[in-house]
C-alpha cells in the first residue's frame, strides 16, 4: 500500500464524488440552459447512427453489468456457479464492450474528421472520447487477461466500492491488483469527475418522467382563482416549467 | 366544456403577391443569430413546390404529426415509446441539408484584395464551418416555379393527381402558382408539444401560443420530427429547439406579430378563437373527410350567451371576449365559411386558416373582341378597348369554377385532406363576391343571374360587401384584433418575479454561447 494507492484509490474517488455532486448540482442550479449534451445530429446523421448506437446501447449494458456486481455480489457469483452461465455472461460483456470500442470509434472520426462537426466540438469533447475509449480498451483487456472478471470483480472489488460508500476505504483488496485493473478503476473515477465539466451531464436528464405525464402540456400565467389567492404574490408556487 | 380563448390566424392567398417582407421581417427580428441563420420561421413557398425544407408535406419521409390507431390517434415518428428508443438517433430528423447550408460571402476580400490583374470576388463561405462552399440550395430557390423539374414536380402534393393533370400544370400556356407563406400554426392538437421528452414545449393556456423553454429544452430534437409543417427548428450553436413564437413579446405590448405588420399585401389576419379543449381529442381522431368539420365545430359563437358565461366561468376575461366577438379570423373561418387549415389531415388542429387563392384558378387569358365586349357594358361603364381579357367565364354561372386550369385536387390535397368539393365551395364564395362587386362598380350583368350567384352559396348581397371590405380595405385595427395582454393579473408571464427578488436584475442571463 503504497503512498500513491492512497491517493488513487482513496483520495481520488472521494474527490470525484465530491467534484460530480457539487459540480452537476451547481451546474443545474447556475447554467441550466445548458445542461445537454450539444447534439450534433442535425449537421451529420450517418456516421452518428453506426457511432451513437452501438456506443448507447452497448455503454448501457455495461454500466448495469458493474452496477449488478456492485450492488447483488453474491446474486453474480451465484449464477456464474454454473460454468456455461458464466461463459454466457462474459462473452455477452465483451462483445458489448466491441460494440462500445466500435461506436467511440465512430464518434471519434466523425468528431474529428467532419468540418461540420468541428465546428460544434470543444476540447472536453475530444478528451472525453478519449477517456471513453482509454477505459473501454483497458476494461477489454482485463477480461481477455484476467479471467473471469465478473465472478473476481464481485468478490474483490465491490467490497472495496463498498468501503468507499461506508466511509471507511479498505484499500488492500485494490492495491494487490494488476496495474491494469488499478488504471480501470482510476479511470472510472475520472469519468465521474469529468461528468460536471463535459457534456455527460446529459445522463442526469434522461427524461425518462416522459413516460407518465400526459402527451399536451398547457402552463397557464395568469390563472385567475391563483391570482386572486392572497398569499400568492408572495407564496405562489413555482412555475411548472422551470 | 372547456372553453379556452386561441390567437388564431388567417391568410388570404389571393392577395399573397410572393414578396418575402414577412419572412425578412421575421428574420431581423428573431433569428438573426449564430446557429439560427438557416432558420425561418416565416417562409414563403411557391406552390406547386417541394418547400422549405425540401418536401417537407411528404410524411412518408418525414414522419411528422399524429397517425390513427383504431379509435385513438398516435404521433407517427415519435412518441413516448418510439421517441425513447430512438433516443440516440433519431432516423426521421431531418439534416441541415434538407433545408440548406447557411452561406454569406467573404466580402471583405473585395476591401482587401491587394492590386491584381482580375476582379476580386467575394466567395461564398459556409455559416457553419467558414469554409468555402458551392452553394446548392437555399430557402427560397423554387420561387415563381424556377427549376422547375427539380422543385415543383417533386412536389408530394402532385401524388394522386393523374399524369394527364399533372402535365398540364407546366405546360407553358397553363402554367399557374401561388404562394403559401407558412408561420407556425398555434395547434391546438400539437405534435411538438406531445413529442417533447423533456416536456419543455407548452402551450400556453390564455392565448395557445405555443412556446419552447429554452431552459427546459434537452436537445433530444423529438419536435422536429414531431411537428408535420417543420416549424420547429433545431439551433446547431446552442443546442436548442425554437420555433416561431406568434412575435408574444409584440402581442403582449398589443402590437401585431411583425411578420403581420409588414405584410405588404395585407394578406394577414389576427384574432381570438374560442374553443372547447374537451373536445381536442374527438375532432383530431375524427375520420379523414370530416376533420375539417369536426374541427370548425370546436370552434365556439362568441356572441352566444351560454358560451360567454361558460367562457367567463373557465376565466376567459371579459376583453378577450369582446376581441373573440370582433375577430376578423372567426368571421372568415366560422361566419363565411371561407378560410381553411392547412392539411388538416396531419391531425394536429392547426390555428392558422388559409383562404385558397382563386387568381391561378380563373385567370386565363383569352381573346375577345373588343366590340362583343363593349356591348355588354352598362352606359356608364367605361370604354373597351382591350382585345385580350381573362377570361372570367361568366356566361355561365360557375364557368370559372369548372373549367379552372389549375386541378382543384391539388389545391384540396392542401386545404380540404383531398376533398375538392370544399375548395370549390370557397372559391365560388369568392367569386361570387367578385361577381357581386362587378355588378355594383360596373353594373354589366343581369340582376338575376348576381342573385342566383349569391343565392347559390348562401350569401347576402349584404355579407358580399362585408367580405369585400374585410378583404380589402379593412383597417390595422380591423385586420389585427389583439386582446390585451392582462399583464397586471399575470403571475409568471416571461420571468417569475419572485425569483429574481432580492437579487441583483431580473430573469435570465445566460449566454447562449456553448464550450460543453
């Protein structure tokens, strides 16, 4: 436990966990106008399809795979009791995982290859391609290199997350691991740092409260039996829409 | 019932003379802007036409407004499920392409060009990228039918007309258009509004402005592909949604919407509606051939007692009433019978009612003899000397109508959701106004033949002169009836002042300007 894993996998976290609730919450409350991602759809449409797709959807499924693992470890290993369940887990993760390497890949030459493009591009954006596709690669080789992840990942490094969560970070699980998987883990850390700063602030705005309101929406600014409320010129409650 | 009061609007084609003022006007005023250059809330499209965006009726490409499902409607391309899973990447949007790269030239190399033995020029630049571009569209190319083989025989509303019909449309001697100046329609039924993930697009209830919260708006882009007209517009700089906002800021002020206010033609009509919102949903799932009717049954009497106290009593105020009952737009849409919305059958309701143009219809030129003419004349009248003349047909009483050279199919696939019949019955309105007013200045017809032409579309010589003078010499007031605003009652009209109290200035000062 060198002095350099306290820092990666104890100070590191806190801070990024820190940084991305005080950075999205000051973001939404200061600039909410631009709180999306800047969509370039509309200038170029083809690329993004084989780009954006499989990056979303694959992206998706791997976040729930961790998310599973950190949050039902003994759910996982469980099921990978059975050998064939296992191979059917971590081959359905790599090819996900292809599938995101492929989509970055996409983005990234459209990015950067598109003048249209460029011109909506800021340097966050290229960086946090990169970031993707840094620890997309490295969480590929991990699970070439070091089998089989999902069943290790359960038993070694949820109760490490977990420690961080409980506010009582037991680092020694993390320290004995390869650098390649201590380079994943930091690199998941500065994912979560960056969401603040960058464009992925729009996974904190799926609008997913679409689903249960009702298709037409009629705001009202001068509703007369409010208006003529006494307390409402000083208690009124907010406008719906903002 | 739930009345409700709508900022309706009418055009009227036959005085559109195809200027492009309202579309400038617009443009000075709301989206002179980065990331709004292509964007034209108003536009003026020459039909027959592909429009702006390219072919932007045909929903086959498109995907826009509401579609039947059994007894209940649903968005075509959007919606709750659709729109979801297609989150990532919309098919339907439409590119920057279907309308057209923005372009301004570099005329500052025609300054600063240094001595050479050639002219300088000034290059076009692309408004996006700044880099030299070929242009090959703009908003408005197909104007007065120019490129024709590429524009206005594309057009999707030539689809079930016959190959005979459609031929004839651009021979040389047929050959007739007219202009449909487009701003966005205030649907009571709006798509834009349904398909909006974020629920940043409302309708407002006092006046159904139809309005986007910038703020609120997540650049999912479901309401471009929602909104069949293609008024929503989707702002590449700052990643946001906008659309045409009936010029509220002027209509609260009581100015007219300055797309209106600089018509040139006069073509532009402004008034209040009032409507029965429960019964939206009825009239939108309505049959094809009876959408039309469905919906001007919605639209409710403003002089009648029980809905004025049914009006009040739902908190419509007493001086948007008095504006219902002057509203020059309910007594062309609802009293005449003259005016109708535009392809009703997208099923979003549209609030801007369009009365079909006659000119392209009757005006063929035709030889007569300056003798046979001049002994048709009243005394009075003045001298013929013209060998050549429209010709007006009208020996017989509907010559006009049925031997138009422009297919009345084509004008009802726009206004009528293909039913001819109800195009036909506007235009014998309107030429039975002409026919009336001819006898009244010129005074060359048989008295009889005046009255069988008013009698036959239930018209009185009274109400001829009506539409005459609202048609063509009624006043800014008369045109334009803004029902005040009511500032003083508002809670939240553009900021919630509550908000800001306490604090240093009022509402929102963001830039619009985007580096994440």
């Amino acid at each position: 436990m060198s002095p350099l894993d306290t820092f990666l996998f104890t100070a590191l976290p806190y801070v990024a966990i820190i940084v991305f609730l005080g950075g999205t919450i000051y973001r939404y409350r200061a600039t909410r106008f631009k709180y999306s991602s800047l969509s370039s759809g509309f200038l170029e449409k083809r690329t993004l399809f084989w780009g954006s797709m499989p990056f979303h959807w694959g992206v998706m499924m791997l976040f729930l795979g961790h998310l599973i693992a950190f949050l039902f470890p003994r759910s996982v290993l469980a099921w990978n009791g059975e050998p064939v369940r296992l191979l059917v887990l971590e081959v359905a993760a790599f090819i996900f995982a292809l599938s995101v390497l492929w989509g970055l890949a996409m983005l990234m030459i459209r990015r950067v290859g598109s003048a249209r493009i460029r011109a909506v591009s800021s340097y966050m954006d290229v960086l946090i391609l990169s970031l993707l596709m840094a620890q997309t690669v490295l969480g590929l080789l991990i699970a070439w290199n070091f089998r089989w992840g999902s069943s290790w990942f359960a038993a070694s490094l949820t109760p490490y997350l977990r420690s961080i969560f409980a506010f009582q970070p037991d680092i020694a699980a993390v320290s004995a691991m390869p650098w390649l998987v201590k380079l994943h883990i930091v690199g998941a850390f500065l994912i979560v740092l960056a969401i603040p700063f960058s464009r992925l602030v729009h996974v904190l705005v799926v609008p997913l409260h679409y689903i249960w309101r009702p298709y037409q929406l009629v705001i009202w600014n001068w509703r007369k039996d409010r208006v003529r409320d006494p307390e409402s010129g000083w208690t009124v409650t907010r406008p719906r829409n903002t | 019932m739930d009345i409700r009061a709508q900022i309706s609007m009418m055009f009227h084609l036959d005085k559109c003379i195809g200027c492009h003022t309202c579309s400038v006007a617009c443009k000075n005023i709301w989206t002179d802007r980065k990331g709004a250059e292509y964007m034209w809330w108003n536009n003026v499209e020459t039909k027959p036409g592909t429009g702006y965006p390219t072919k932007w009726e045909d929903q086959d490409v498109y995907k826009g407004g509401w579609k039947t499902r059994g007894q209940d409607i649903t968005l075509r391309g959007a919606g709750k499920l659709r729109g979801l899973l297609n989150i990532f990447h919309n098919p339907h949007l439409p590119v920057i392409d279907d309308y057209y790269e923005p372009f301004t030239y570099k005329y500052l190399d025609l300054i600063e060009s240094p001595a050479q033995d050639d002219q300088p020029t000034a290059r076009p630049v692309s408004m996006i990228t700044g880099k030299p571009i070929d242009i090959k569209m703009g908003p408005n190319w197909d104007d007065d039918l120019s490129g024709t083989p590429d524009f206005a025989r594309r057009d999707p509303n030539l689809a079930n007309l016959t190959p005979a019909e459609q031929e004839a449309m651009f021979q040389l001697e047929k050959m007739a258009f007219f202009y449909l100046p487009r701003i966005c329609n205030h649907c009571l039924n709006p798509a834009c509004v349904a398909s909006c993930p974020s629920g940043a697009i409302y309708k407002r209830g006092e006046d159904g402005v139809v309005l986007i919260n910038q703020k609120v708006c997540r650049a999912w882009r479901m309401c471009v592909t929602a909104c069949p007209y293609k008024k929503s517009y989707y702002n590449w700089s700052t990643g946001k949604s906008e659309k045409c906002i009936l010029c509220y800021p002027r209509l609260e002020a009581g100015h007219a919407p300055a797309c209106m206010h600089s018509c040139v033609g006069r073509i532009r009509y402004l008034g209040v509606m009032l409507y029965d919102a429960d019964r939206i949903q009825e009239a939108a799932s309505a049959p094809e051939d009876e959408l039309v009717d469905r919906q001007l049954d919605m639209l409710l009497d403003p002089f009648d007692p029980e809905i004025i106290a049914a009006a009040k009593a739902n908190g419509v105020s007493d001086s948007t009433i008095k504006s219902a009952q002057l509203s020059p737009v309910y007594r062309f849409v609802k009293e005449w019978g003259m005016a109708l919305p535009l392809h009703p059958e997208f099923r979003t309701l549209p609030m801007l009612f369009y009365v079909p143009p006659l000119l392209p219809v009757m005006a063929s030129v035709s030889e007569a003899r300056a003798a046979d003419q001049k002994s048709k004349m009243a005394p009075m009248a003045k001298k013929w000397e013209d060998d050549w003349l429209y010709n007006t047909s009208t020996e017989e009483l509907w010559g006009t109508i049925d031997q138009v050279r422009f297919p009345i199919q084509y004008m009802a696939n726009m206004f009528g959701a293909g039913d001819g019949a109800r195009v036909t019955e506007v235009l014998k309105k309107l030429m039975a106004v002409r026919i009336h007013r001819r006898d009244v200045t010129v005074g060359d017809m048989k008295p009889a033949k005046v009255k069988a032409t008013l009698a036959d579309v239930n018209l009185t010589p009274e109400q001829a002169d009506e539409i005459y003078t609202l048609s063509t010499l009624a006043r800014f007031d008369q045109r334009f009836v803004i029902p005040p605003a009511h500032r003083e009652q508002a809670i939240e009209m553009l900021d919630f002042t509550g908000d800001a109290k306490g604090s240093v200035g009022f509402g929102f000062r963001e830039q619009p300007a985007r580096g994440n």
